[in-house]
C-alpha cells in the first residue's frame, strides 16, 4: 500500500465508483433485512455479524447467474423457512429492504461533494455495481434525501449494474467492460472500493484501487489492505487532496489550455 500523496491524479482519466458500502451505507440495511427474514420465516434469532458473515460466505463462493435468487434459495434450505418458493422469498426481502432504502439511505460522508469536484475538473465517472436496476431506480426516482443532493443518473457519464454482467466481483468483468467501452487503459483508470472482493476484483482488472472504509468489511481488513494500492478512511481526505492538486488557480489555467 502507498501513501495517498503519492497517487498520480492527473494521470486518470476515468474515476470508477462501486456502489453499496462504498457510496452508500448499504450493507447494514441487509444485514437486518435477512435477519428479520430468517427470524419471520424460520423462527431463529441469527446476529447480525453473523448474518453478514453467512451472506459473505455464499456470495464469496457461487457465481451464479442470479446470485440473490440463490441466495434465498439457500435460506430457505439453511434455516427450513416456512417460505419454499425462493421467487416468492426474493420479491418479500426486496420489498423489505426497499422501505429502508427508500427511506433511510443515504450518501456516506463527502461523497457528494467529491463526486462533483471531479465532475467539475473534466473526469469521466463511471458507477461500477452489482446492484440491480431496481435498487437504482429507488435511489434515483424515489429516495427524497438523496435526490435533494445530487441525482446519481446526472453525475455518472456511464453505469453499469448487476444485469449488465454475468460474473460478480471478485471477476473483473465489470472493469472489463467499462474499459472496451471507452477504449481505455488501465493506468488511465481509478477504482474506489469498500469489500475485499471489489478492491479484488481491481486487482484482478490490472487498475490501481482506493479503499474506502466501511465497518462492515472489518472481517476482511487485512486481506483488503494487502491488496490495496491506496485507502482513505472518508471521502473528505480524499477531497482534500483534489484541491491540492487542483487549486483554484491552476484549474482556471488547466480550463482555458483545454478550451484551447
């Protein structure tokens, strides 16, 4: 892992942002959707470490094509829930977790004016998810607090999501894809990542990757710093150092030279 300081900004081209845990404090809201499943359904009281943990292990070890549809499937086998159908589990932990997303969610620290900073200076940003189309559209049509902000669908220049790709992280498909899409290089690339799987599935893509901290990958944190080439612990740091490299002088310069 290198200092923060020493990432050669001016070099990218295109900053790639992963979604839950990364922009949004999304991974809790899991945590407690599959616990009041499995209690509900099942009539086991599971913590939500280990909640997470469980959900972790799975995805961590199947690439299938419909990840979450499995993954209920899998709950319902673990903990004999009273529900049999995964569809019809699915649809239920979807509208549960969409109450609290679309109510409660929100962009994590920083994020926002990060996020149109680098908008300002030129970058192409780019949103690298699993998330699905539905998730999104909470976030970009129905989510009050975070459309007061910024709409995700007016920031990014390109999103790619869950249904866009057949391999999850850590397979790099996702970075694959967005680089065949612009024609771009890898050392023009920048990945801000929460999960260990995701700075992976950097790595594996052959793109520097900044991790950004986020409690619920605490699990995984060595192995997540082992990989990574920079971390922050807010977007605020990383921030600070756009407008060091960018002040306000050399921007205009920066600005007129490109007009030119």
């Amino acid at each position: 892992m290198r200092a923060l300081n020493e990432l050669k900004l001016k070099d990218k081209k295109y900053i790639i942002f992963d979604m839950d845990g990364t922009l949004i404090d999304s991974i809790g809201v899991w945590n407690q959707t599959d616990q009041r499943l499995i209690k509900e359904y099942g009539g086991v009281h599971v913590d939500l470490d280990e909640v997470q943990r469980l959900r972790d292990g799975f995805l961590h070890g199947n690439q299938d094509t419909d990840i979450y549809l499995s993954f209920c499937e899998y709950l319902i086998n673990k903990y004999n829930l009273s529900i049999k159908d995964p569809k019809k589990l699915l649809d239920i932990r979807w509208a549960k977790s969409g109450e609290i997303l679309e109510n409660e969610m929100d962009f994590k620290s920083g994020v926002v004016d990060l996020l149109l900073r680098l908008k300002e200076l030129g970058f192409i940003l780019v949103l690298a998810t699993m998330t699905t189309q539905v998730q999104l559209d909470i976030y970009t049509k129905k989510n009050k607090k975070m459309l007061n902000q910024m709409n995700i669908n007016d920031v990014f220049d390109f999103i790619t999501r869950k249904e866009d790709v057949k391999n999850k992280k850590p397979d790099p498909e996702i970075y694959n894809m967005i680089m065949k899409y612009y024609s771009a290089k890898t050392e023009e690339c920048l990945i801000f990542e929460d999960s260990y799987t995701g700075v992976l599935a950097s790595k594996n893509a052959g793109i520097e990757v900044v991790n950004i901290y986020d409690k619920y990958a605490d699990l995984d944190r060595d192995k997540i710093d082992e990989l990574t080439d920079y971390k922050i612990n807010n977007f605020h740091e990383f921030l600070d150092l756009v407008n060091k490299l960018y002040s306000k002088k050399e921007y205009e310069k920066e600005k007129k030279q490109s007009q030119n």
